[in-house]
C-alpha cells in the first residue's frame, strides 16, 4: 500500500505539476506577475451578475448548501442569499443585503421583521458584519467561500514576504508560473500560488501548508476556470477548497458557478428598495440620518404611515368582506349574549315564584 502510494505521488509530481523551468527572478519580476492577476480581476471583473452555489460537503457542523446572487459595480452590490440542508429540494427564503457608498439595506424575510435601512459602507466592518460576500474575489483568497467578506483581493498575492521563488510550472496541461511565499522558518509555512497567464492571469490552485505542534495542515483551492461569453472573461466555474490535518479531510466545500456577466451595465434600481420587490404596506426601519424613523412602503417608494396612498388590489378585494364578517360575527356574539341573560331573568323569577 505504502508503494502505491508512493508511485501514485511521483506521477502525480511528474504530469500535474512538472517544473518546466527554475527562473531566476528578481522581486521585479514577481510582482509585474501578481500585480497582471490582481489588474486583471479588477478591471475586468468590474461590474454584473453572478449566481453560485456553496456546498459544505464535508463540515465539522453541518452539511449545508448557499445560494447567492449578486449584482454589482465598482461600488455598490446587492446580494440575496437562500439556504437549504443538503438533501432538500426547497430552499428557505431569501435574505437580500444591499450596500452602497451611503445607504445599507437589509432585508431577512424569513423572521418576519421591518426592512432596516442605515448608513452604508462608511460604517466600518458593515460588510464583515453583514456577511455580504464580495464575488470579484472567488478564487483568488484563502478559505474558499467562508471568507469572501472580509479578506481583499491582496489577501495572497503582492505580499512583502522576504522569501519568494517564482517558477515556471505545467498545471493540468497549462504553463503556469508558480509562486512560493515562505515564512522565517521555511518547514513551517508555505504559501504557494499557481497563475496560468493564457487564462487572464487567473489563479487556479493555491496551497497553504502549515506545521502546528508536528501536524501537517494543508488548505489547498482549487479554481477551474472559464472564459465566459460576455466579453470572454476568464472567471472560475468550480471552486473546490479543502483543509486537511495529517491527511485527515477536516473540510471540502464547493462553489458552482451557476452564472456570470461581466460588463453590463446594472439597473440603479437594483441598489434601492425599489430593487427589493417589497409588498406595499411592508414595514421600513430608516436610521440612515442616526434616527431610526418608522416608513411604510406604499408601493413606489418609503413614505410616512399617515402618507400611505394606496393599497393592493389584494387588500382592497379583502377590506369589505373582513368588514362584513366583523360585523356579523359581533352581530351573533350580541344575540348569544342577550339570550343568556333574558334566559337567566326567568330563571331567578321562576325560583322566587
């Protein structure tokens, strides 16, 4: 068993990751590479529309599935997300975020509470503490999904590590540069990062190796990638992560990329409770200007209670048979009631007799 294990490693290390070539490079030369696949994401992945899947295959709490959805620009996102336990066809309900230079919206259907409306993205750690994922970044950070809302796209690369080595590899068939941060003590972190430069520098593998108290820790993520029909951005398609101790799979979490554009513009509206497909009379919290402010939305827009102009055909078809069963049912409470007493009367006037 050792053996095959061995044979399967060594032609493993031979087909996957073969070097092609050491390179002699300067710092100069590594950052030219990782500044090209930050550019590239940056520029090209600057606003549109992103749909994927997060399965949490292998969890140390539960096996779970996310959905997301985003629209977004250089500044602004809108992200629903809907959950559902691996196994079950249904998804629960969406909870929809938006977030602006000014404005933050949030909107959780499932606990039944107002819309809260506040101050944006000035607010510090608002994102982190929103969990409102930033989908420019998918791939390129450690941790896969879990920690796409508070890491930046430098999170691995245009790092200031003093010891670096650049390649020059084959990574499934595509030359690829290799990257290697390592820390002070070399046997006890590395960081390696893969970059295929015919796929818009995209990064398709890192590998974080770590050595904790004699254990082996690994969390390698892994992109395949996709030049999408809208313009021909390369983006991933499937995102697989995996952490591993001494061998043992602690965690395997996938992404599907369901859909992505890149490049259109975006509604304004899609940033705006208009973008929220809110039912007329729904309840809004507006603390934007410091002071929670109670608003109703009346069907186009967020307006004092007292200023509602109109109501839903569906509430207007209910209002007059509500009416009219309440005056019934008091009607009939009234009968019942005269009765008992009249029955009572002639009950004591029977007993005196």
């Amino acid at each position: 068993m050792k053996y095959s294990k061995a044979l399967f490693l060594a032609f493993f290390s031979s087909t996957v990751l073969v070097p092609l070539s050491a390179v002699a490079a300067d710092d100069t030369d590594i950052k030219k590479i990782e500044r090209a696949s930050i550019s590239y994401r940056l520029e090209h992945v600057k606003r549109g529309h992103v749909r994927f899947r997060v399965s949490n295959e292998i969890h140390p709490v539960q096996q779970s599935e996310f959905l997301y959805e985003f629209f977004f620009d250089d500044s602004r996102i809108k992200q629903t997300r809907m959950c559902r336990l691996l196994g079950k066809d249904t998804w629960g309900k969406p909870e929809n975020t938006i977030l602006t230079p000014s404005t933050c919206i949030n909107d959780v259907e499932y606990i039944d509470t107002a819309v809260q409306v506040s101050q944006g993205k000035k607010n510090d750690n608002v994102q982190e503490r929103l969990a409102v994922i930033n989908p420019r970044i998918l791939g390129m950070v450690r941790g896969g999904a879990d920690f796409l809302h508070k890491l930046d796209i430098e999170d691995l690369l245009n790092r200031s590590d003093a010891n670096t080595t650049l390649q020059s590899v084959k990574l499934e068939g595509d030359a690829a540069y290799r990257i290697d941060h390592h820390g002070a003590n070399k046997g006890a972190y590395r960081c390696s990062i893969w970059i295929i430069p015919d796929k818009g520098f995209s990064v398709a593998r890192t590998e974080i190796l770590l050595d904790q108290q004699g254990k082996k820790i690994i969390q390698t993520v892994d992109s395949r990638l996709k030049q999408y029909p809208l313009n021909g951005v390369w983006y991933p398609e499937r995102v697989i992560t995996t952490n591993t101790r001494d061998g043992d799979v602690l965690l395997r979490q996938v992404v599907y990329v369901e859909d992505a554009r890149f490049g259109e513009l975006i509604d304004d509206n899609a940033f705006s409770l208009s973008g929220l497909n809110l039912e007329p009379g729904r309840q809004i919290v507006d603390s934007s200007s410091g002071l929670p402010w109670g608003k109703v939305w009346d069907g186009q827009e967020a307006v004092e209670p007292s200023d509602v102009r109109t109501s839903s055909p569906a509430q207007l078809e209910r209002r007059p048979l509500l009416l009219w069963s309440l005056a019934v049912g008091l009607g009939l409470l009234a009968i019942f009631y005269f009765r008992r007493v009249i029955r009572q009367r002639k009950s004591s006037t029977g007993s005196r007799a």
